[in-house]
C-alpha cells in the first residue's frame, strides 16, 4: 500500500492528451477548481491503518514472538538456601519481567512509602485534631493562649556580661 | 490419563483426525521453540509474618495497614484452598457418578467443614471489610457465645432464673 500511493504521480500524464484541438491554444491560464466529494475520511483511514499496523501490530508481535521462542517463559523452582531473589524474579513471562524490572518501581519500594506517607499524615491528623481541642477550649472559657516557658532568659545574660566587663577591667585588653 | 486404544473403526478415524490437525503445532513446538528457549528460575514470594491486628496498639496507622495487608493475603490463601477442596470434591463425584453417594461422603465432609470454617471467619463481612471489621466480627461472635451458648444452639431469652 505504501508502493501504491507513491506511482499516483504517474497518472498525470494521461489527462494532457485528452484536449480538444479548437482551445488548446495556450493563451491565458484557466485554472479549476474541481468540485469533489470530500476525501478526507479516506486519507484519514489510510493513515490510521498505515500507523497501526506499521508502528504497532508488527512490531510488537515481532517483540512477543522473539521472546516466546528465544527466551521463553520460566520454570517455578524452590528458592535455594539463603539467596534472596530479585523482585522481578516473581514473574513468568519475559515480557512481564521485563516490564517489572526495568519500567514499574519495586512492590516493596511502594509499600514502604505508603506506610511513611500514612504515618505523617497521622501526626498531622493528631495535631489538627489538637488544635481543634485547644481552639473549643478557648471559645468555651473566654480565654486566650498562653505560653507557660519562655525560651530565653536576658537574666543570665546580663550577669555574665557584668562579669565580663569587671575582668576587663582588671586584666586590661 | 493415558490415550485408551482406539476400539473401531470410528475411533480411529477420530484419532487419525485429530493427529492431522495437531502435527503441525506439535512439529513447530519441538523442533523450533523449545531448542531455542532459556531454562531460568521463578519463585514464589514468601512474606514474613507481621503482627496481626489484635496486637497493635489503637494509634498505630502503620501497624493497621501491615496487618491489614497481611489479612487480604490471608483471606486469598484460605480462598484458594476452599476452591481446591471444592474442586477435589466435585472431580469425585464426576468420576464416581452412579455411586458417588457413598464414595464422595469424606471429601464432602472435609468440604463442609471447611465452607463453615471460612465463613465463621470471613462471611457477611460486605464488600468494604477490612481486618478491624474482622477482628470486631470475632469480638461479637465470642460475646455471642459467653451469653447464649455455641452458635447454632438457640438465643437465650433475657429472662434468667
């Protein structure tokens, strides 16, 4: 089909001989526009099963035969003393193995982000929840937030900069 | 089981028949594809054991899930092995058929039991159960049975001497 639609070009030739010789002097141009039904849904089929079958059914029944015939599905053995298999080595068909090892991420890798990702969306429930208790708290009683320690005291401060400017005094610089 | 000798003519047109139909496959299986074929192992994955739900403490979200995961498998596990049972069973009674009354009653007991067992643990739970709804299925059944008796006795009524 592809060989067909590139000869179209050789089908020109056959309209210039069919001219009546009275006006076919070449005087001025007369172009046409021929008024033909639409050939738009005939093109698109014509892509659509040139597409399909070129860039899809071949290449993948060539991909799966390959690998039914020079690889070939496994056989299920006892897994041998103290080896840990691979992830993907769960798996029968090549292809499927293939797919598990080099496309879609590890089942345990998955598992363990999921359980990290409830955990933290636990503590944020738990604290949601917390300051939902303190906020009632505070509308019940008509009271305000308090904080019961300050981080920093200037106290101490102040005593070891006294302290430091008196053995200043003393020593020199 | 292996091919009984043809025992007329019929028979053997029958098996001559076949035999044409499936040379070509068989011919192209042992002489194409399996010279060309790897031999390579896969296993079957074998989970640890995680502690299951009545061990977790009431805040753990991730000791939920593990347990809940582990209770999905296990309930696939059990499953399969009542589908075996059932399978066991229903090949008896097809190969035994004029007498499979007598010959089956063992595997049928084994099957029942078996069936009553599984829905004692997994039945009526509804399509969105999770290891909780399971647990507390249990919790209820045990109270059921502190006030009225193995199931399958009778409820007691509230009045009580």
């Amino acid at each position: 089909m592809v060989v067909f639609s590139s000869l179209r070009p050789l089908l020109r030739f056959q309209t210039n001989i069919i001219k009546n010789a009275a006006i076919s002097r070449p005087m001025s141009e007369h172009r046409v526009f021929n008024i033909t039904p639409s050939r738009w849904q005939w093109n698109r089929f014509k892509d659509l099963l040139h597409f399909y079958l070129l860039l899809g059914i071949i290449p993948c029944t060539v991909v799966v035969t390959c690998a039914n015939i020079f690889i070939g599905p496994a056989t299920l053995s006892e897994i041998p003393e103290g080896y840990e298999p691979k992830y993907w080595e769960y798996y029968r068909h090549p292809v499927t193995r293939f797919i598990a090892r080099y496309i879609f991420n590890s089942p345990q890798q998955d598992y363990e982000k999921y359980l990290a990702f409830i955990f933290m969306e636990d503590e944020r429930r738990k604290l949601r929840k917390l300051t939902k208790e303190v906020k009632r708290k505070i509308a019940e009683r008509n009271d305000y937030q308090a904080y019961f320690y300050r981080p920093v005291l200037a106290k101490y401060h102040r005593v070891s900069r006294e302290a430091a400017d008196y053995l200043e005094t003393i020593r020199g610089d | 089981m292996p091919e009984a000798e043809p025992r007329n003519i019929v028979e053997k047109f029958f098996n001559t028949v076949g035999y044409i139909l499936q040379a070509p496959t068989v011919w192209v299986r042992e002489k194409i594809v399996e010279p060309n074929q790897k031999s390579y192992p896969w296993y079957h994955q074998k989970f640890r054991r995680v502690p299951t739900i009545d061990e977790c403490y009431t805040d753990d979200v991730v000791c939920y899930y593990e347990a809940d995961t582990q209770y999905r498998r296990d309930k696939q596990v059990d499953s399969e092995i009542l589908s075996i049972l059932r399978d066991r069973f229903e090949d008896c009674v097809m190969y035994e058929a004029p007498d499979h009354l007598e010959r089956c009653t063992p595997l049928h007991k084994q099957y029942e039991e078996a069936t009553t067992n599984w829905f004692t643990k997994y039945g009526d739970l509804g399509a969105y159960h999770n290891a909780k709804t399971c647990y507390m299925k249990q919790k209820h059944r045990l109270l059921w049975e502190r006030r009225h008796g193995p199931v399958g006795t009778g409820m007691k009524s509230d009045l009580s001497e």
